[in-house]
C-alpha cells in the first residue's frame, strides 16, 4: 500500500510506481519496489521468523488494504483513516495498520502538503521493526525519470544544519528534525521536505543521499503483542528549487509547534 503524488496540474505523476493504467515493467525501472510514499521494514522479525515487508510480493507478503474507516473533504483539508493488514504468504495478520493521511490546501507553489500519521499495531504477538537505512522506514522515492535522467534532474540534498553532506556523515547524526531533497522531472524542478516528528523512535537515521532521489526515515523497534506504534511524519512537496534551510525550519516548527486549546 502506497501513495502517489501528481503535479499541480493533476496530470504527471512525480512519484514512482504502477499507475492503474499502464503495464507496471519492473524490468526496465530501477528498484520497482519504491513505490510513491510509502513505509515499510525488510527485516521485520515475528514468531522466530524474519520477514520483509519492504520488497513487498516477494514469497507472499504484502500490506494489503482492508477498508477505509474514514473519508472527509472540506475547504482547509482532505482526510482519510484506512485500516491495513500486514500479512504473511498464509494470510496471518502481523500487523493491523491503522494509517491516517491529511492533506491540507496550500497555495502556489506549494504542490502538497501531507501529514502521515500511522498506528502499528502487533496483533498476533511481539514484533520487532529491523531493517537498514536502505530497505527500511517510512520513505519517497521520486518517478523513475530522475534515476534514468542527465545530471541536472539528479536529487540534491540540504539538512538542518552544515556539514551534513554524505553518508557517513548523515548516519553520525541521529534524529534529524528534516530533510529536504530537490530534483527534476518533465522539464521542471520539484522540492521535497520529509519532517521526522520528534515524538516518533529515538536513533532514526535518514538515507539521503542517492542520486535518484529515494529517501527516508529508519529506525529499529519492538513493539510488544498487543501494543500499537504511532508515527508522525509530514511531507511537503513545492515546484521551484530547493527552498532555503530557514524556510525549510519553519516549516517544520509549523508541524511540531501546532498550536494548542485550552478550555478555561
């Protein structure tokens, strides 16, 4: 299960994916399984056995949709509530994900602003998210134009804070408030910021850092049988160049930093 994103026009996709139209030939794209905003664990652990609910079909696991809980649309924001089962190649539910997407109505040239707001939870006894930065966590990955594409539509990335310009040096900084990754597709160029909320797993490591633009946020974690893991993130998508790093923060004080009612 996951999500695309279209340009303002509604009419190109600049995520990766099928598209419900077109036969989907994973043979001539670069690593099929990325697919639009999605999330996901390739060494997820249950009942002594490993699974990988990243690469998804293969040996019969999958995130499988059961029914949408909600549906709500209005001037300020669009919502839906959707209950996920994350099962194994016999139809066992290890996870049942109860996965909540806000979209919220900006103006130009803003293309999309996305709350990403998940409840994981181990229905069939404990299990334990594992992974790598690489195959692992809640990521974007943009359309496949950018990884066949010239240099000039190739990701660029920017952080928080100078000095984070590789891999090494994004896997020594732990819990980064943000990201933001820029790249071109169709003649134009789009920007992305991925908001970690600091309520989510402490010791996430961000992978950005390829050249076609498949980044994320990964962390480890058990979640008890029973228990349920709740995610925030957010992800801003805008048709221009990279926006400036303070720009890029306030934005994301804007996720963090939401304003809050008393009663009094």
């Amino acid at each position: 299960t996951f999500h695309h994103v279209f340009d303002a026009r509604g009419q190109n996709l600049l995520t990766n994916g099928p598209d419900g139209l077109r036969p989907y030939m994973t043979n001539k794209i670069l690593y099929p399984h990325h697919r639009g905003i999605f999330i996901g664990w390739n060494r997820l652990e249950f009942g002594g056995k490993r699974y990988d609910f990243w690469h998804m079909g293969e040996q019969g696991r999958v995130q499988k949709h059961q029914r949408f809980l909600e549906q709500t649309a209005g001037p300020v924001l669009a919502r839906s509530r959707s209950l996920v089962h994350w099962d194994d190649k016999d139809g066992q539910t290890i996870i049942a994900e109860q996965r909540e997407m806000t979209v919220f109505r900006q103006g130009d040239p803003t293309v999309l602003l996305l709350e990403f707001r998940t409840e994981l939870k181990a229905v069939s006894g404990d299990v334990f998210l594992d992974g790598d930065p690489e195959h692992a966590g809640f990521q974007y990955r943009p359309h496949d134009g950018v990884a066949k594409g010239a240099k000039d539509v190739k990701a660029t990335y920017l952080f928080h804070k100078e000095g984070i310009k590789d891999r090494i040096k994004t896997h020594e900084d732990k819990d980064l408030p943000w990201v933001g990754m820029s790249y071109g597709l169709n003649g134009r160029r789009y920007s992305v910021e991925h908001m970690n909320h600091p309520d989510n797993p402490k010791q996430t490591l961000y992978s950005a850092y390829r050249d076609y633009g498949r980044f994320g946020a990964f962390f480890k974690k058990k979640i008890g049988a029973g228990e349920t893991l709740t995610l925030r993130y957010r992800i801003r998508v805008v048709e221009g160049e990279m926006p400036e790093r303070q720009e890029l923060a306030s934005k994301y004080s804007a996720f963090v930093d939401t304003p809050k009612v008393e009663v009094v």
